[in-house]
C-alpha cells in the first residue's frame, strides 16, 4: 500500500508508513502463506498434468485473496432501547448508534460523574480513602437504593465508593458530595464543571444521585465519553465497578449488572433505573487488546437493558478491530534540517495512534505525513511540525499532530551559509 502525496509533502516521504504497514502484512498473512504452500504441496503429490497443478495453486492463492478482502459490515442488531451508543474505547470511535444525541434521564448512571469528581479529589490529595465521614441527615433520609449508612455515624471515604459503585447507594452519593465540596448543591457545581471540562455538551446535572428532577439530563453519546475518561484518568479505582457484591453493616447487596455475571469480558461499570428514565446500562468490556463502551437507555426492563448490551458488545467484537499504528516517541521519519548542527531531525508522535476499522480491512488503511517542505534550524523538542492523517476508502478515521522528538539547534555559520546555497540550487 502506498499513501497518497499529500501538499507540500515530498515522495521521500512516504516510504516509512508504507514499511510499517507492510511488514504487519506481512506478518498477518504468513499463516495463510503457509497455508497455501502446504496445499500446493499436496496437490503436486497428485499424479495429474502440471497445467492442472498450475490452476490449482492459482485457484488457491485467489481464494485467500477473497478470504482476506473484508466481509461487509452489518447493519447493527435491533435492540430494545429508546437511545443507544456503541463506542471504542481507545479511538472513541462510534460503532452503533440510535438516538445517541437525545438528551434523556441517566438515572443513576448520573453516579459516574458523582464518582469521577471525587476520584479526581482524591488524585489531587484534597481527601483520602482513609477519611471519615460523619453521616448526616440528608444523606441517611434519602429514598431509593441505599447503602444503610446512619445519620452521626463515620464512615470511611473508600466504604462510602463501593457502596456508591457497587449498591448504587444514594444515601453514599450524598455523603461522599457533602465531604467533598461541603454541600450536595456546591457538588452539583462542580459535576456541570468537569462536564464542561469533558466536551459534555448535552450534560446538566441538578443532583450527585439521578433521582428524578427537571432540567437534569445527558446522552448516550455524553455518558459514553464520560465512561472512557473515567477509565482512562482513574484506573487505580476502576476495578470496584467489577465488583460482583458488597456487605456494609451486615447487609449483602449485589451488583445490578447482570453482564458481571454472564460475560467474563465484562468489567463494568454503572446500571440505572428510574419511572422517568427506564432502565438503563453503561457497559465496558475487554476482549484482548479491544475494550468497547456501550451505554443503553430507556429499555423496558432489568433483563432487556442487559440483553441490549449484550448484542451490541457481541456486534463491536465480532466486526471490528482496533489496532495501535504508531507508538508514542516512535520515529516516523527523519527529516531534512537546514542550517542546524545536525542534518537529520527525528519526527514522530507524542501519544500512540490508534484506528478502529472493519475486520479484515487493515490493510487498506492510508497513511499520511503532511510536513513542510523545508524545515529550519533552530528547532526545539516538542514543536508542532506537521500531522499524519490515517484513512479508510477517503474517510480519516484518525489524525494526530507530528512533533520534533529531539532538539535542532542551529548549526555554525559556515554550516547555515553552504545549506543557504544547497537550498538555492535544489
């Protein structure tokens, strides 16, 4: 495969995307390789003419061909749910959507970013997990789904997530947002800040818990990219969304997800359910390299909401992959630098690359480095220098900034003044 030439970028370019690709080629269809030089070994083994062992080779090697070509993708299942999102979790890709952008009651799912302000909190050494809370009131009197805290008791901060995460407890929500910021309204302040702060456009939040109020509201999409910062920012606390049951005060309540228990890929993360909202399920799940977020909405029962995600998982897994290009300080190119004392500049990324594409269609991918045409000495490690653009069939599925991954100084006089002539003449 070779990528196209894009403006202002020279031919010399274009080798080293083409090498990358090439070699996981190369390395993916070896089995098939090796498939075919077996069989073709069989077929000379047939006491037939040699045309006939010519057309069979050739009629083998057209069939892994076609094999390797990519099936079309399906259309996603039919589930029951009134809003759907299906996601990547590393490209934040869209694999299935339904309504992904309606903004709807999240219910309790409103607790994923009740739990990513006060994970963010702890992370900053404003409170700690060994902090104790004394239970107030408004805490102990909330309806709902209750972890069984009581009003004057202490409670530890890390008792108080699991009885959040794990129970959906609204009476540890309330507690965990008055220790927090002093109050569940100066919480809910914070909660639209870092909505803001996470391109939440379709987010407002009125309370730390979901119960049902006016003006509170999010999206599929919304709670999808909520759902891969939490994983991303907060791994250290994440596994207690996998967490099957948890006992306070002698009470045993298990998790609402029935995915914990079907679907060893599933480690997560948060059920919800109210009249207003219907039942609801963010779902994260990894299967190899690939984890997959899905979030359904208004589904008309425990065992529907579970169902849905299920299917949908399945659909992401099965027709997709997502694989890293490019690793973070990896060279990409060396580039040609005027007037600096050294002649090569290594250009690369400054986070890995990743792409989700079809199964099968990998190696259609084109890359793309767009760089000037000259670069000049001085350069810093760090400087913005270009993009490289990943594209499928005309569609960029990804595009990330080039960076100087070392420093270019600007060279002696006599070598500025021979590169200024080689720059004349070229």
């Amino acid at each position: 495969m070779t990528p196209e030439e894009p403006l202002n970028f020279r031919a010399a370019h274009t080798p080293l995307p083409r090498r990358l690709l090439l070699k996981y080629r190369l390395l993916r269809h070896l089995p098939h390789f090796t498939q075919v030089t077996e069989n073709m070994a069989a077929f000379s083994r047939i006491r037939a003419s040699s045309l006939f062992s010519v057309f069979a080779g050739l009629f083998l090697l057209c069939g892994w061909t076609l094999a390797e070509a990519g099936s079309p993708i399906p259309s996603p299942p039919s589930v029951d749910a009134g809003s759907y999102v299906l996601m990547d979790y590393r490209t934040g890709r869209t694999l299935a959507e339904k309504d992904a952008d309606r903004e709807l009651d999240p219910a309790s799912i409103t607790k994923v970013m009740t739990a990513y302000v006060v994970f963010d909190a702890l992370a900053d050494g404003t409170i700690s997990l060994e902090d104790q809370v004394t239970v107030s009131e408004r805490a102990w009197r909330m309806a709902g789904s209750r972890m069984f805290i009581e009003v004057g008791r202490q409670v530890a901060v890390e008792d108080l997530l699991q009885g959040m995460i794990i129970q959906s407890g609204n009476d540890a929500s309330v507690a965990l947002a008055e220790h927090v910021a002093g109050s569940e309204e100066a919480f809910v302040d914070l909660m639209n800040q870092y909505a803001d702060r996470l391109g939440l456009d379709s987010t407002r939040y009125q309370n730390a818990t979901g119960m049902p109020v006016e003006d509170h509201y999010t999206t599929a999409r919304d709670i999808a990219v909520l759902a891969r910062a939490l994983v991303e920012d907060f791994p250290e606390y994440y596994h207690w969304y996998s967490e099957r049951h948890f006992t306070y005060n002698g009470i045993r309540q298990d998790n609402r997800n029935l995915l914990l228990w079907r679907d060893d890929s599933v480690d997560g993360i948060k059920t919800g359910h109210t009249s207003s909202a219907g039942y609801c399920l963010l779902t994260s799940a990894k299967r190899d390299d690939m984890r997959l977020i899905s979030v359904v909405m208004d589904s008309s029962d425990e065992r529907s909401r579970a169902d849905a995600s299920q299917s949908l998982l399945n659909y992401g897994f099965r027709f997709f992959e997502t694989h890293r290009l490019y690793e973070t300080d990896e060279t990409l190119s060396e580039e040609r630098l005027w007037g600096g004392e050294i002649d090569k500049l290594r250009v690369g990324l400054k986070e890995d690359l990743y792409v989700t594409v079809p199964r099968g269609q990998y190696r259609e991918l084109e890359p793309v480095m767009n760089l000037p045409e000259q670069l000049e000495a001085p350069i810093q490690a760090g400087d913005e220098l270009g993009t490289v653009k990943v594209s499928l069939n005309g569609e960029v599925l990804a595009e990330a900034p080039l960076y100087a991954l070392e420093d270019g100084p600007r060279g002696a006089l006599w070598k500025r003044l021979v590169d200024r002539v080689r720059l004349f003449f070229q």
